[in-house]
C-alpha cells in the first residue's frame, strides 16, 4: 500500500501546478483563493511600511533634489531644475543662496579612499585571522568572541575609545610611539592623519566580522581539499594561496558588500569623534556633507542632492551583487 | 572538521610546537588589540578625576602603591549615570517595541513570501533585500519633513500627555520606533527567509491539505519552529536600533527624547578640557547593554551578523 502522505503530496503537486502556470484558472476559480492573496495579510503590511518608508521616501528625496528648499518653511515644488547637481559638481553661487557653495569631490574623493582602505585591510586581517584560527586551535570560542566584540559596539562608543587611544598627551597610541621614540603626534586634528586613523578605528571594529565570514567560507570547504594539496607536497602557504583562496570568492564578495556600505554610514563615527557635524574637509566624506547642509546649514535641498549622488554609490555596489544572488537562486 | 594532524601535516615535535607557539602568540596579540581600548576604558573611568594625571591609562587606579595612576573612585560612573540616565530611559523605551515590531513584521513578511510560494514573490523579496543596503542619508530630508510637517503626531501626544508616564515629547519616540521598524525590517525578513527556506515542506503541506488557514499554519506550526530564529534577530535588532545614532539626530534632533548616542556625543567637555574617567564611564555605560547581550549571547550574535 501506498503512504497516504506520499499521495497527498502528488496530489498537491498537481495542484500547485495549476497554480503555477495559471494563476486564474485554479479550481476554486476565485482570485481571492491565490496564495499571494491569501498570504497577503503577512506580507502586504510589511511590504507597505518599507514601501512608504524606504522607496517612497527615496523617491521623495530625489523630487526634493530638484527643488530650492532652504531655511525654514516647506518646499516648492512648481519649479523643478538640476542646479543642486550642477552646484554639486561644478560649485558656486546657487539661487537659493547669496554664499558660494563647495562642490562635493573633496568629500566624493575622501568617500571612496575610506572606502576602499578600510574594506581591503579589513577583508585582508579578517582572511588571515579566519585562517590562524582555522587551525585547530584551543580556545577557538574565547578568540573569537573577543575579535568580534567591538562590533557590538556603537559607532558613537567607539568613536570616543579611540579618541582617548590617539589623545596626544595621554593617549596610549602616542605612549607606544613615544616608547619607540617617536612623537607626540597630533593625531585626530592632523589633517594629514585623520582619514588613516579613522580607518584604522573603523577597521579595529570590522575587522572581526571579516573573519567570521571568512571562517564559515574555509568551513565549508571538504577537507579533502586541503588533504589532496598536502598530498601534492604543496607548502602551506602555497596550498592556502593557490587552493583555498580562490574558493573564498564569494565570502569576499558578501563581505566586501557589506564593509563598503558601512563605510558609507560611518557618519555616526565621524559626528562622535569630532563632537559635531564638522570633520573638517580632510575628513569629510558624502555621508557627514550631506547631513551638515541640510541639518547644520538648512541646505536641505542641496543636502538631498548629495544624498542621491551617495545613493548611487551604494546601488552600483548593491545593484550588480544581488543581481548575481538572484541568477544563482540564492535570494 | 580542521585537525591538528589534518592541516598542519607531519612535523618534527619540535617543529610543530613552535609553530603552535607562535600561532598562540599572534592570536593572543590580536586579541590584545581589539580588548585593549576597551581595557583603557574601563581602567580610565574608575580613576578620580581629582587624582588622573593620564600617565598609565592602561593601569588600574593603584595609588598610592604605584604613583601617577590616580585613586580608585566611582565618581566617573556616577556622573555617567546623571548625564545619560534620561537617554538611557528614551533608549529603552525605543529600542524594546521597535525591536518586537520589527522582528515580529520580518517573521510574517518571510512567511508570506517563502513558506507560502507564489508567483513573482521574488520581485517583492528583491525590495526587501535592497533595503538592506540604503544609505539612510538617501531618506533623511523626507523623513524629517514627513515626521513633523505631514503627520500631526505631536497633536495626538498634546491630549495624550495628561495620562500617567506620557509626555509630550513621547511623540519624537513613536516615531523613531516606527522609523527603526521600517528599516530593520529588510534584515529581519532576510534572516527569517534563510531559516524558513531550510523547514522541511512536508509539515506545511500536510497541513494545508488538512484545511489549515494559512494563519492557522503560521501560528501551530512556522511561530514555534521561528524561536530560535527570534533570539538572533531580536539580539541583531537590538544592537542596532540601540547604537544608532543618525535617525535620532534627524528625528529626535534634540530636547528631553534624545537618545543615549545623543547624549554620549556631548559627554565630558567642558571649558576646563576633557573629563576622560567621565567620558570613558559614559562610553561604557552606553555600550553596556550591547556588551553585555553579546558576552551572554555572542553565538547568536555571530549568526546573525554573518548572515
């Protein structure tokens, strides 16, 4: 005799295939009785709050982008233009206002360094550490527990930690280097220093995440990799080089995503450390620009047209990966 | 899975020890690195500072036995708790429902779009995944127009505030909450679609061939399976909603609901220089509740950043 539930499930089989290619034409006949409707009462409210509040508010910053909005008051909305871009691009004298306004390369150009430094020292400390603690060590739970820790940490604490590491009087980064002979050095107010050593902050803090990323990624290779490699004669650095790195791809593509877009937000770093919204312009990045005109300065639509600029950035990093997840059905 | 004998290969004793040996010693070190600005921290805010001269930031308060460390004291805490003690009062008061609503919508919302499987569902869970990634900077004006110049919430709170425990300014925290619990919810959902993708069909179809509603089958059989799932997105959650900083800037942006990232920007600056026992205290005392979330329940944690 057959399994009762081995019958049913066919039998559901066939049903969700008529589901499948029609759609309308189920037996019920209703379209009331789709699952996408009858499941709607799940999805559809969180579907409306993020629709409202993430993509209708994009879609709303841009229409702002557009606009004059300075000051107090509410925007206007009948003359559209592109002058908050132009301005952004070129500088100058907007109509909005009688100062003349900075283009934003400086702070694009100090964006994209912050970025690419700190995600490819973190992905590159984070694959070394993966692979030190890949190594069957004791004590592996307390190691990495104590390398992550500082990612549950705020920004804003961390900004203060390292404020007093780098502190030129009693900061212990200087009492190191004085040890060594070097120094005192002005560290957090050295234009020349600041954007190292906020990615050097921001890397003591997601350092660690590389690595557990990288671990589940050297985890999920069959040791019959590593024991083929040996069997070559291959030297360990060689075997890690030549055989396990380049199955890490696509641990470093997820993580590489995900450092860059925090990078991205380290605003809320850089406004703790500096005690407000004004780095100063060696470390100014996209995210701090955009809030000091609109915030600080009452730019709000200039700050917009910033914000747009930023969020292209981060769609051509987003855009291409989940493009990629969806083909190889891992959404 | 990796063994000594696996990976390391055939080594002399001698060899092999030192290489176990310096392996230990770089691990160690780095573990050194990421504990001692926080070991400086804490060090640093129980020193009176009356007595802090700076010169061993790393060294507990020894004095008198080792001069120049300054004296023991609890001052710096004390004055953290004063300074922050209403942020940290709004904190809580965000960060519990925001991170409920949040968890709870993400758990439905990847119900929804993966137990149940229906045409172009996918497109749908794109935008959620997407909204992983937006820079909040990309919302900021919209949001701030949107909470005080579209929706009168401030109107509601002004009857509201005669009630017990309501204040007018309790509108600024409803609307972060609801702020938080719109864009956690991508992550959320994201987390809880891994975890249903991986239950077995068998139970829902069984289910739905016994006439179970689709609510019936969320509540008797995907909520009770969610649990362990829950702990790791509420511990993610929380974490967040508790560390940021940019959305109550913007939302709050200042006054009596200002959160604990608020007040800890500000924090022991004064016209006579910075007070670092006091600010380390303070940046402690903020962190606490993520340190101690992470130090009970940093396996969760783990998983839920990795994902």
């Amino acid at each position: 005799m057959r399994n009762p539930l081995t019958i049913l499930r066919q039998r559901l089989a066939a049903h969700r295939e008529v589901r499948a290619d029609g759609g309308t034409a189920t037996e019920a006949g209703s379209i009331l009785d789709r699952d996408s409707v009858r499941s709607a009462p799940f999805w559809l409210p969180p579907f409306l709050l993020i629709g409202l509040f993430i993509y209708g508010a994009i879609i709303w910053n841009i229409i702002l982008s557009l606009t004059d909005f300075q000051g107090l008051g509410s925007p206007d909305y009948s003359a559209l233009d592109f002058e908050n871009y132009v301005i952004a691009f070129t500088g100058g004298t907007p109509s909005w206002s009688s100062l003349t306004v900075d283009p934003v390369w400086n702070a694009a150009w100090n964006t994209v360094v912050l970025m690419v430094s700190f995600s490819v020292v973190c992905l590159a400390v984070g694959l070394v550490m993966a692979i030190l603690v890949d190594q069957g060590i004791r004590f592996e739970n307390t190691f990495r527990t104590i390398y992550l820790l500082p990612m549950s940490l705020s920004f804003v604490v961390t900004a203060k930690f390292w404020l007093y590491m780098y502190n030129v009087e009693t900061g212990l980064v200087n009492l190191i280097l004085g040890g060594v002979g070097v120094g005192p050095i002005e560290i957090v107010q050295n234009p020349d220093l600041k954007l190292a050593a906020v990615a050097f902050a921001l890397i003591w803090q997601f350092s660690g995440y590389a690595m557990i990323v990288y671990l589940a990624g050297l985890r999920a290779i069959p040791t019959s990799h590593f024991e083929a490699a040996r069997v070559d004669g291959a030297s360990t650095i060689r075997m890690y080089w030549r055989v396990i790195i380049p199955q890490l791809r696509t641990a470093t593509v997820s993580a590489l995503v995900v450092l860059t877009v925090f990078s991205l937000k380290a605003f809320d770093f850089l406004f703790s450390m500096y005690g407000g919204y004004q780095p100063g312009p060696s470390a100014d990045i996209l995210a701090t620009r955009m809030v000091r005109e609109a915030y600080a300065n009452g730019n709000w639509a200039y700050g917009s047209a910033i914000a747009v600029l930023l969020f292209i950035m981060a769609l051509a990093i987003v855009a291409p990966y989940i493009y990629t997840q969806y083909q190889r059905g891992e959404l | 899975m990796s063994t000594e004998t696996g990976r390391a290969g055939e080594r002399t004793l001698f060899g092999h020890s030192l290489r176990r040996v310096i392996l230990y010693v770089v691990l160690v070190g780095m573990g050194a690195f990421y504990l001692i600005p926080i070991e400086t921290g804490l060090m640093t805010s129980i020193i009176s500072p009356e007595t802090y001269t700076g010169n061993f930031p790393y060294l507990p308060p020894l004095e008198p036995l080792v001069p120049g460390t300054g004296e023991l004291s609890l001052e710096p805490w004390r004055g953290a708790i004063d300074g922050l003690g209403q942020g940290l009062v709004n904190s809580v008061i965000l960060v519990v429902p925001a991170t409920i609503l949040s968890g709870l919508l993400g758990s439905m919302a990847a119900f929804g779009l993966t137990t149940i499987s229906w045409r172009g569902q996918i497109g749908i869970y794109i935008l959620f995944v997407a909204g992983i990634f937006i820079p909040y900077q990309a919302v900021l004006v919209p949001l701030t127009q949107f909470w005080y110049n579209v929706v009168p919430l401030r109107e509601l709170f002004e009857p509201l505030a005669a009630l017990p425990l309501v204040e007018t300014y309790h509108w600024k925290l409803l609307a972060l909450i609801i702020t938080h619990t719109a864009y956690g919810l991508p992550i959320c959902t994201l987390l809880f679609r891994a975890h249903y993708k991986k239950l077995s069909d068998e139970m829902v179809e069984a289910a739905q061939l016994d006439g179970a509603s689709i609510a019936t089958i969320y509540r008797r059989i995907i909520l009770p399976l969610s649990i362990p799932m829950f702990a790791v997105v509420f511990i993610y959650q929380f974490t967040q909603i508790w560390n940021d900083l940019l959305f109550a800037l913007t939302i709050v942006q200042f006054g009596d609901a200002a959160v604990v990232t608020q007040d800890l920007v500000g924090i022991g600056v004064s016209q006579s220089g910075t007070n670092f026992p006091l600010r380390m205290a303070a940046a402690l005392l903020a962190a606490l509740p993520t340190l101690l979330v992470y130090i009970f329940f940093g396996d969760k944690f783990a998983k839920g950043v990795a994902a």
